[in-house]
C-alpha cells in the first residue's frame, strides 16, 4: 500500500507510529488517532460506528476507546511522554530517588463566611512576625509560611471555595491538606457544606478546626453532631476525621492544629526534586503600579531563582524580583514555598503554571505556542453535555458516574428528590449527588458544577437568575429546573 505522505492540517505532536504503537495523549480527536495509524478518517469512524460509537473527525476520543480502536486495527496504545513544555501541566518527570527531599506541606483554609478563617489565619501567623512591625499584619500574599518544630507550613488564603474551584478545574491540585474551619457556636452552615463538598470532589484530606472555643456559647458537640450527618464523623467518635478545638482569639489550640497538620504531612511523604527547573502555582495576581504584573506563586518543584527565565500561561519574562510572605526580598524559593514574582509581561491567572526555562527566546515561542494550545484544547474540549447528549454518552460508555447539583425550595422537597435519585441504578452509569440545598441556583454551584465533570445543576421550583444563567450559558454548564 503506497504510504500517504500528504501533510494533514491537523495540530499533532504524536510521533510517527514504530512498529505498531500508537502514541496517545489527552486531547487526542478521531482524526488525530486515523493519523497516527495512517488510516483514512472514514475507515476509523466506521470502525467506531462497529463498536457502537458515533464520533465526527473533531471529537476527542477518551484512552479506552482509543485502546478498543487500535487494537482493532492490530495497534498497540502507549502513553505519549510529553517534552514539549507548552504542555507542562501534562509532563510527567522521572525522578531520581536521591534527588527527592522533603517539602513543607501547602495547607488551604476553607469554612463559612464569619466562622473565623482569617482571624485563625493571623493568630497561627503571629508567631512570624516581630511585634515591633508597625501596623501587625499588614502584608497580604495569599500564601504564608509558618515554622514548628523546626518544619515550614506553607498556609495558602484562598477568599472562598470559587477560587480554589478555579484552580481545580485548571488542573492545579496545589493544596495537600485542607483546614475546615467551624464555628463551635455556630455550627454546620451552608458554606461548610459547600467546603466539605468541594474538598470531597478534589479527593484532598481535611482537619477539623473548632473555632470560637473560648466563647460561653461553644457547643463542640452540637457542631460535632452536625458534622457526623455530613459523613464528616470525629476520630474519638469512631469516625476518620481529626478535630481540633482552637481558639483564634486567645490562641489556644493553634499548637495542637499544627501538630496535626505536621502529622499529617508526614503520612503523606511529601517529597521534591529541588535541582531542576522550577515549576510552580499560580495562586493569585495582579497589576501593580510601578511594579508591573505581579503573581503571588507556590513552587512545586525545582528552585525558582532570581534571573530565571519564566513562562506562565501566555505571559513571559525574568525574574526581577522575588519577595517572601513578609515582603522581604529573597534570593530563590524551593519546593512548597510561597514567594512573589516580579517581571511577567502579562497578568497569568490563578491556577495556571508557572515554569522556567532555558532563554528569552525560548519563553516567548512557548508564550505563544501556549496560548495556540490552550485555545485548541478548548475548542476539543466536549465535556460539558447537555442532558439529550447525556443517554448517548452513557450508551458509548463515556460516562460511568453522573455527578448531579440538586436544588429544591424546601427540605422536604429536597430529602425526596434526592432519596428517589440515589435509588435510580444501573450497571451502565451511577449517579452522584456532589451537592444538595435550599434556595436558589447560585454562582457557587455552577463554579462546582464546572470543576466537576460531566456534571449537571437540577433545580425544583428554583430558578437561577439572569446574570446566573449567562455565567452557566458562558461555561457550559447545563441548569435543568423543573
């Protein structure tokens, strides 16, 4: 058969295909895989069709499809290593044991709104900071660094479960441990749900802070009780979830929260390798006069230095300067530390990445290919269904769960629906309920609803207002009510 050596238009980095093996990778379309294997894109559609699957030359085509494709076409399917770096969030290193060392675990704060997150967050912050600084705390970075027992803690001060959502759904899983802060008097409130459901879908352990336990009115075990119905049950109740009881006003506890936090950290075996190119988070940005655009990140891995030639997202640049939590400047930042960036030629978002690279030349190329290949996948990206697209998924196999953000007017309403979605099973597809509450549809569901795939907002004698319903229509995320 004479080989087709005619240049598709087709963006690919798959390599040639060597002796049967098909290289795959996340984004890859029918028409990308029909090229890997020198085959016409008719002759693969018809053999999806075989299998029970309709797909056009654009649809991206998930690893085990793409496994059942090619070896009906006598193909063996291998991950592809990705090298090129505008691809860095894919890349996967290989290192070598000896270079890996301990890194300070990334911590996040999340709870409701008055329950004590930031004043908690300054008290565990006291201990850094000289009492002869005018003004106490005044600096605000969005990511701290405390020290116990001679080992860092790096705090991360996200404002609220959308921006950690954000982040998620970029990909950036930064956080190692999440704090969910409760007020002891105050006990489960919406936001602490919304907490509990958001670490709960980003798969991140979580301690219990009991806050406000200095106040006459504390209950710890009403608080604990309210909890336990959430499935968040306390250690000494027979539960997996430790609790601390704190105080954020008088201090007492923020010892034994650390301790934890430390306990923790080492369960995990956090580890880096400190002698490689940086890479790093994103955590929050700005523009600053006279200052230019400015990016507070965490680094996970490599050393970030100062003259580093850095790309993140479609921005670029040197180092200038880089500034830890207190504003002082230093010299590099290693593995689970916070710093602050100076000299990108764009604002980067949060959650993007930042990476170092070997020249100027080689940052603006990969700027720009970045923004090629982010504009790509978006155009491929086909995970937001609507519920007609739903039945034809879930008879390819696409979707194995159904995550479901339900919403009803009354607790009644709500417990019934719910109680008659869960009962609804089939061996094809189960459906998970990652959200349920009263009220309307709200900016906080549809940022959930879009770091979770598939997903879809139900709403029963709700309906989410307009500026609601363009955010959902701009995402794609699909709000049935009924």
């Amino acid at each position: 058969k004479k080989k087709d050596t005619r240049k598709s238009n087709i963006p690919t980095s798959t390599k040639e295909t060597e002796s049967g093996v098909v290289y795959y990778r996340s984004d890859m379309t029918v028409g990308d895989l029909a090229e890997s294997m020198n085959k016409s894109v008719t002759e693969v559609i018809k053999k999806l069709m075989m299998l029970g699957i309709m797909a056009n030359q654009t649809q991206s085509v998930d690893r085990e499809t793409a496994e059942l494709l090619v070896m009906e076409f006598g193909f063996e399917l291998e991950d592809e290593q990705v090298t090129d770096l505008t691809r860095f969030d894919e890349m996967a290193f290989a290192d070598d044991e000896r270079d890996l060392v301990e890194r300070p675990p990334v911590v996040t704060i999340m709870g409701h709104v008055d329950h004590g997150k930031t004043s908690l967050l300054d008290k565990i912050r006291e201990s850094r900071i000289a009492s002869g600084e005018a003004g106490g705390i005044t600096q605000h970075i969005g990511a701290y660094t405390v020290n116990k027992n001679g080992q860092d803690i790096t705090f991360v001060d996200t404002p609220g479960h959308a921006a950690f959502s954000a982040m998620r759904r970029r990909g950036a899983s930064i956080t190692d441990i999440i704090i969910l802060v409760v007020a002891a008097d105050d006990g489960v409130k919406p936001q602490t749900k919304e907490a509990i459901e958001h670490a709960k879908a980003a798969d991140v352990p979580f301690i219990v802070a009991m806050n406000k336990m200095d106040l006459p009115a504390a209950n710890p075990d009403m608080a604990k009780a309210g909890l336990a119905e959430l499935g968040v049950t306390p250690i000494d109740w027979g539960g997996e979830y430790e609790f601390v009881e704190v105080s954020a006003k008088t201090g007492m506890g923020i010892d034994d929260l650390l301790e934890v936090i430390l306990l923790q950290a080492d369960v995990m075996e956090l580890r880096a390798n400190p002698n490689r190119p940086a890479k790093a988070t994103v955590i929050e940005s700005s523009l600053e006069k006279g200052r230019g655009p400015v990016a507070t990140v965490v680094v996970n891995e490599g050393t970030l230095k100062v003259g580093d030639t850095i790309v993140a997202g479609v921005g670029h640049g040197k180092v200038r300067a880089l500034l830890d939590d207190l504003g002082k400047p230093v010299k590099q930042a290693l593995p689970g530390e916070p710093v602050v960036v100076l000299g990108l030629s764009e604002v980067p978002s949060a959650g993007e990445h930042l990476v170092a690279v070997k020249n100027d030349k080689e940052a603006r190329e990969y700027a720009k290919k970045r923004a090629e290949y982010l504009r790509q996948k978006e155009l491929s990206k086909s995970t937001k269904v609507t519920l007609d697209e739903l039945s034809s998924k879930i008879a390819e196999g696409a979707i194995k769960t159904l995550p479901v953000i339900l919403k009803a007017d009354v607790q009644g309403s709500l417990e019934a629906i719910k109680g008659s979605l869960e009962k609804i099973k089939n061996d094809e597809v189960k459906i998970n309920i990652i959200s349920a509450g009263i009220g309307g549809i709200t900016e906080s569901d549809v940022a959930l609803a879009e770091a979770s795939e598939n997903s879809v907002i139900l709403g029963f004698h709700v309906r989410p207002t307009g500026a609601i319903k363009k955010k959902a229509a701009d995402l794609g995320v699909q709000i049935s009510t009924y």
